[in-house]
C-alpha cells in the first residue's frame, strides 16, 4: 500500500494560492503534450517510405492479428464457459 502524503504547501492568502494553482495548471498542460505526443507515436500508423519498410509492417501487422487471434482462440477454448449466459 502506497503512504498518503500530506501537502507540504500552507497558503496565508489568496495569492499564493492562486500561484500554486498556476504552477499545477502549467504543469498539467506540460504533461498532457507529452502524453499527446507519446500516444500520437505509439498508435498513429506511420507511412512507409518504401516498399521494403511497407512489407515489413506488412509482415508485423499480420503476425500480430494472427496472435491475437490464437490469444483469443486458446481463451475461449479453455475459459469458454465464463463468456457464454448460463439459461435459467
């Protein structure tokens, strides 16, 4: 179990809290484009420059439908009774 960490942070007025709400709101802005920008190069498919890198994904592309598909196929086989209703 994680420890519950108690804010460091005292305000005495308004303005050191509106300070710190800055610095919270920059910060998340900062952590959002990266996080865009880690999504965009792990999901975005990226266009092949030529026919050697096309058939490459090609070949990487298939091979994983193919072992998702055989995942899916060896849960359905052995765990099948937990994803059909039961009549009653």
């Amino acid at each position: 179990m994680l420890p519950v960490r108690k804010p460091d942070n005292v305000f005495n007025d308004l303005e050191q809290l509106q300070q710190r709400k800055e610095q919270l709101a920059s910060q998340l802005q900062q952590d959002n484009q990266q996080f865009t920008t880690l999504w965009h190069d792990t999901f975005v498919a990226k266009s092949a420059s030529n026919k050697v890198e096309w058939a490459s994904s090609l070949l990487s592309n298939s091979l994983t439908a193919i072992d998702a598909f055989l995942l899916v196929r060896k849960l359905f086989k052995n765990h099948g009774s937990l994803f059909r209703h039961s009549r009653k």
